[in-house]
C-alpha cells in the first residue's frame, strides 16, 4: 500500500497554515506574556534529547546514525531527520541507518506524544474551564479590529488560506546557509505557518479584509490531518516490522526514553519554574516538538483551539 508523498505533504500544509491563520489574532499577546518562557523550554527539550542520545550511544551500544534517526523520530521533526541525514551525507549506510531509526520511531514517537497529552491532564485531574478560561485571558487583551472600509473577496476566507499557503511554500523553500554547520529553512511546516500567522495577526492588508471564517478553519484542519495521518501511517508502517526484526525491540524503549523523558521534564519546569498554565505547558511542549498530531489531540481533549496560539509560538 502507497500514498503519495506529495499528497501527506499538502495535508501537512493545509492543517499547519489552518493553524498559524486561528491562532494568528493571539499571538502577538501570547509571545509578549511567555516568550521567554516558551524559548527556554525548547532549549530544555532539546538539550535533553540530544542528552539522552549521547547517552544511549555510550552506554547502550547503539551506533550513532540510528541512535540520532531514533532522536528525530522521538521528536517527529522532519528538518532535524534531514539535518541527521547531512552530517552523515558522506555514507549511504550511516544515511540508511539514519533514516532506519527515524522510520521506526516516527509513529511510536507520534502515538507517545498524543497519548502524553490526552493522560497528563487526567492524571492530574485538570479543570479544563479554569484552564480554558486562563487561555483566553490572552486572547481577550487583543482587542478588536477596525472593519470599516474593508473589501472581503469572499465570506469564508478561503483566499487567505490559499494566500498563506502559497506565500509560506515559497518562504519555506528559501535556504539560508550556515558556514560549518550547513544550511536552515522554514520548510513547508514553518514557511505556512508563519505567513499564516502573520495574516491571521493582521486581519488586513490595506483596503483587503483577511478574516478568516472560524467555522471554515475546523474542516480544512480535520482534511489536512487526514491526508498527514494516512501518508504517515503507510510511510512508517511499510518496513516497521524489519527493521524492528533487524535492530531488535530494544529500539522502541530506547525512543520511548527519548519521547517521554524531554516532554515531562519540559512540562515539569513549565509549571514549577515559569508557572504557566497546564494547557498552556503541555501546548508548548508539543510546539517545542514539532509534534502537529499532538497538538490535534490536545485540541480534542481541551476542548479550544486557543492552544493553538501557543503551539505556534513555540514552533
């Protein structure tokens, strides 16, 4: 069973600009109120990752390509897969040992970061009105927009999502080269998501009112993850159970290590040291991660997309 790439890529942008546009109104308050916060935490996160991978290299004896693949994978980070892959771009078996690891801890990471989102907030018995009503404090200092003496193209804002999605592929695709390291993009998640940001930020560009139809924003999501689920899954899927035959079991709980270890650590300090909400720390773990299922399922289990906001700061 295939699935074309470019179609879990489309589903990818689709849902990651449907993001940036809902979230965008929130975000200039939200990055204002816990930046620096939201910064730390992605340090934390991946520091202790790459940590843990040092770890498992020294004393579990599992090579290095695989064990920086089963990182990236943990971490469902596609530019980090890639960079994983430069470094070793000298040799194809380090390349294909690579890519081993990430394919088989891509969906495993997946799962553990939704699974994570869904269990920490029953765990500790979380009040979701409360915790909802926190997120919205952010939302309410916005403020409203002037809609006087704006033309609207049409009623549900589909232009805005094509505009965000064309404009992003386009940012996304610049490289920037970095002398001893390689190179740095936005890539078709970050370039959508910003320019979808931005827009859904501005509201307008001039006489043209870009607001977005809310009710327009749940469906293009839910089609976006649809198509980004069913590429993953047979992507993932096609040679997980040979290279688990290859490598051995073994693989899975040393990125299970590598998923679940950053993600309570991070959430941990999100509550004891920076004091954010619960919503709002497992929203940031889950941008820190790059994981976009992960901020799906905490959509659905919180009940808002003002989570959205968040994630998207931290992304």
């Amino acid at each position: 069973v295939t699935f074309p790439a470019a179609m879990q890529t489309a589903g990818m942008v689709l849902f990651i600009a449907s993001v940036g546009i809902s979230a965008g109104p929130t975000f200039a308050g939200n990055l204002r109120r816990h930046g620096a916060a939201y910064v730390l935490l992605c340090l934390l996160t991946a520091l202790t990752g790459a940590a843990l991978c040092v770890a498992i290299i020294r004393f579990a004896g599992i090579e290095t390509p695989i064990a920086m693949g089963l990182m990236t994978g943990a971490y469902t980070t596609s530019p980090g897969f890639a960079s994983a892959k430069e470094a070793f771009a000298e040799s194809a078996d380090a390349v294909a040992k690579v890519a081993a690891g990430y394919g088989i801890m891509y969906p495993v990471g997946t799962l553990g970061k939704v699974l994570f989102v869904q269990m920490v907030p029953k765990l500790l018995k979380t009040d979701m009105a409360r915790e909802r009503e926190l997120l919205r404090q952010t939302e309410a200092v916005q403020g409203s927009r002037s809609k006087q003496g704006t033309i609207r193209l049409e009623a549900q804002g589909f232009f805005t999502l094509a505009l965000a999605i064309a404009c992003g592929m386009l940012l996304g695709g610049v490289t920037i080269p970095l002398p001893g390291i390689g190179s740095f993009s936005l890539g078709n998640s970050g370039g959508p998501l910003l320019v979808g940001l931005l827009l859904g930020h501005l509201g307008r560009i001039g006489p043209l009112d870009l607001r977005v139809d809310p009710k327009m924003v749940g469906p293009t999501k839910e089609l976006g993850l649809i198509l980004f689920f069913t590429g993953a899954g047979t992507e993932g899927g096609s040679r997980l159970m040979e290279i688990v035959e290859q490598y051995g079991a073994s693989l899975i709980f040393y990125g299970l290590l590598l998923t679940f270890i950053p993600m309570a650590l991070g959430f941990f300090f999100s509550q004891r040291l920076f004091r954010l909400s619960a919503l709002n720390g497992l929203a940031a773990m889950t941008g820190g991660m790059t994981s976009t299922p992960a901020l799906a399922a905490l959509i659905q289990t919180s009940g808002t997309t003002d989570v959205a906001s968040t994630y998207a700061t931290t992304y």
